[in-house]
C-alpha cells in the first residue's frame, strides 16, 4: 500500500503507483490494470475521486514529469539488486530508496547541494584509508566467465575457510588459465569478500554535435569490505543488453573512497552541459 509523511513530504509508492500519476498528468484515465493502484492512492488522499491529485504531490510530480537529469543506482549485495535514484527538477531534486524484497520505494526531497552526499550514502560509501603516496596500481584482467565460476564455486562453500577459497581458486584456474599469482589469489580474496556490486547512471539530453542527443555517464565499483573498493573498469558501463558474455574481458583496478568519490561528482553534468542552458 502506498503512504506518505506529511511532515516532511515523504512518499512510500511502488512503480505502478507512479504510472497512475502519469496518466493523470496527461489528463488520462489508467488502463484496467492500474485501477486497484488507482483506488490505493485515493484511500490514503493521494488522488481525488475525480482523479485530482493531492497539493502535496507537487514537487515530486513536477520533477518526474520534467526531468533535468535522471540518477539511476543499483546496487546488488546479499539480498539481490535494489534499485535506488535521483530525478533532478526544475524546480526540485527527488531522492528514492528502495528496499530489498519490498514493492515500495521511499520519495524525499533533498536540497540540491547535498547531491553528492546522497549517491554515496545510497551506495554505502564509507572512508577509508588513504593510499600512501607512489604506491603502484593494482589492476586484474580476467574474463567474465571466471567470475561466474568463482560465484558458483562460492555458493558451494566448504567445510571452513580455507576450503571455501581453495575451491574458488581452482574454479578461477579451470575458467581462466592465463590468471596466474599473484592476482590470482587476489582476485579469489575480492570474489569471497564482495559485499556488494553497484553502478551509477546518470542521463541527461544535451547537445552532441549541435544536436540534441541523450548524454550518459556511469561508474561501477566493487564493495569488497577490508579488500577496499575497486572500480570495474570492463566490461565498460553503460552496458546494452547482449553486450557482455563469458568470454567479455573483466578489469578491476584498486582504488579508495576518495577517488570514488571524485567520480560520483564526475558522473554529474555541469550547468552548461544541460539542454536548457544550452538553448
């Protein structure tokens, strides 16, 4: 069921809840298949009899209606993807939580400032430590179907520990014979310690060539607890459906919170890169 705050203009909706609101921003009844959503937002006085929508709504609907930029965050831990996001107004910016298992995602305004702050929070970004100066990269080049062994071998754990990463470490050998030491068993460390995968998508229309062109920018990082965070630097984000398979290239490189943090701020277009202010 949907819900909502009045006090600080929170929204708990699903995405069926948000199509009725689309339909009735352009003036249209919903198909059958949204009447029960329909008849949910009217018991709690989201929407009217008459299909008129509750003052309240304003910013959030005024901000999905016309977007400036769209934020998509999808991170993937123990319970599955969830989905999270931003959608950047004219007149408003709209945070949206998800939570596993739940239909429902929790809308909130936020001050446009805070932006950065809350794409890390939503990804769990935590400080580290600072890596020392002139330390060389760490960079892994395997294949993606090394990785889908290393997972299958690691939903299989074995008695204890040392097991569980022996049997990931020859799935890695068997998958990907030319992954030797030492990133070898660098890589198995990463794959047991993951606590999480997430990716960052930011998209915007701005002008390519003088013409109007959908912009896109994204960042995926690995959460891998005490191993630190390391960026995906392949198979390269955005990617298209089909794009990757088993034998796709995979490189994660080392880096720190600091250097992910630089690229969040990065995946944010500037004022003059939107359409609006290049018209």
């Amino acid at each position: 069921m949907p819900s909502y705050d009045s006090s600080r203009a929170r929204f708990r909706l699903a995405d069926r809840h948000v199509a009725v609101f689309a339909h009735l921003l352009d003036g249209e009844t919903p198909p059958e298949e949204l009447w029960e959503s329909l008849v949910e937002l009217q018991r709690v006085g989201l929407v009217g009899e008459e299909g008129e929508l509750a003052p309240v709504l304003r910013d959030l609907l005024g901000a999905l209606a016309d977007p400036m930029v769209m934020i998509q965050v999808e991170v993937t831990g123990e319970h599955g993807a969830v989905n999270h996001g931003v959608v950047v107004g004219q007149d408003a910016v709209i945070s949206h939580d998800g939570w596993p298992g739940e239909e429902e995602s929790e809308y909130v305004s936020i001050e446009p400032n805070t932006l950065v702050w809350e794409l890390a929070r939503k990804v769990n970004l935590h400080r580290g430590e600072k890596p020392q100066e002139g330390a060389p990269e760490v960079r892994i080049e395997t294949t993606m179907a090394a990785l889908d062994a290393a997972f299958v071998a690691l939903d299989e754990p074995g008695p204890d520990d040392e097991a569980t990463l022996a049997n990931v470490g020859k799935a890695l050998v068997d998958a990907d014979a030319s992954l030797a030491s030492p990133a070898l068993e660098q890589f198995r460390d990463l794959v047991v310690a993951l606590n999480a995968t997430w990716r960052i998508t930011t998209a915007w229309d701005g002008l390519h060539d003088g013409k109007r062109s959908a912009m896109i920018r994204a960042l995926a990082v690995w959460d891998c607890g005490p191993l630190g965070y390391w960026i995906r630097e392949k198979p390269e984000e955005p990617i298209m459906p089909g794009q990757v398979g088993p034998d796709s290239p995979l490189v994660v490189t080392l880096s720190n919170s600091a250097e992910v943090w630089e690229k969040i701020t990065d995946l944010l277009p500037d004022k003059e890169e939107l359409l609006i202010a290049a018209e």
